[in-house]
C-alpha cells in the first residue's frame, strides 16, 4: 500500500512518490516518481509521470517504467489514476528486486534478457559464446592488449 510518508508534496500541481517492492525480504530496487497534474486532471486531463530517481536499476529499467506509468495512466481516461499508476510500478519492483540490476553492462543486460526470456543456460552454469566473448573482451579491457 501507499503510505503518506512516501508522499511529497512538492506544490500545488506536483507530489513526489517513494515506490520500493512490497516485500518481507530486503528490498534491492526502488523508484521516485514525480507526478505533475494541472486543475483540468482527472475529468479531460491526466497527470505527467516522470521516474524523478531510482536505485538498483539499470537504464533500461528505468525507461520501462516510465513506459509503464504512461501506459497504465492512458488505461484510464478521464478518471483518477495515480493509485493505479503506483500500485502497476510497485508490482513491477517487486518482480524485478534482485541485486544488481543497476549493473549497465552488456553482458548484465545479455543475463538479465536470457533471465526474462527463460534461457536455461544461465541456469545450468554454462557460458554462451557471447557470455565468453564479453568476458573476453572485459578482460582485455582490464589488462590490456599485449604487443
């Protein structure tokens, strides 16, 4: 649920809302939402959602959210959809708190899409030609390119 220590009210038009998973484990990722609305919201306008801060996620997890606070506010036109809004990114954490989602590299994100996807190669402990490629070259990266 929403709490009213997560919520800012920062003016008139805008809050700030602290979103982390509902969870009775440790909670690795969260999300500051800043939420702009005007006086014509919510009979013919919707409120502006903008992922204002984040922790433990990647740029690309970022972007979906931001997708996803768009898409499920446009779910309901003409009607108050913040609660929604939250509760829709609150369910989106929890299914992605796991540490090291923050991690930007290619070979993160190529493990976080093999996750998503169900690839079981991860899974089974066995590196893929592209897992051993980036690890080859991250390695090179580290120690140089001998001459």
């Amino acid at each position: 649920s929403i709490f009213l220590e997560d919520l800012e009210v920062v003016d008139a038009t805008t809050l700030r809302l602290t979103l982390e998973p509902e969870t009775d484990e440790e909670a690795h990722v969260g999300a500051t939402i800043e939420i702009r609305t005007d006086a014509a919201y919510p009979s013919s306008s919707r409120p502006h959602f903008a992922i204002a801060s984040s922790r433990g996620l990647a740029k690309t997890h970022v972007a979906e959210l931001q997708r996803l606070a768009e898409a499920t506010a446009a779910e309901t036109p003409g009607a108050v959809c913040v609660f929604d809004v939250a509760t829709a990114l609150k369910d989106w954490l929890g299914e992605h708190n796991a540490p090291g989602q923050d991690d930007d590299s290619m070979y993160a994100a190529m493990l976080r899409r093999q996750e998503e996807r169900g690839d079981g190669a991860a899974d089974r402990g066995e590196e893929t030609a592209l897992e051993r490629e980036e690890r080859e070259r991250e390695e090179r990266l580290r120690t140089g390119t001998p001459f």
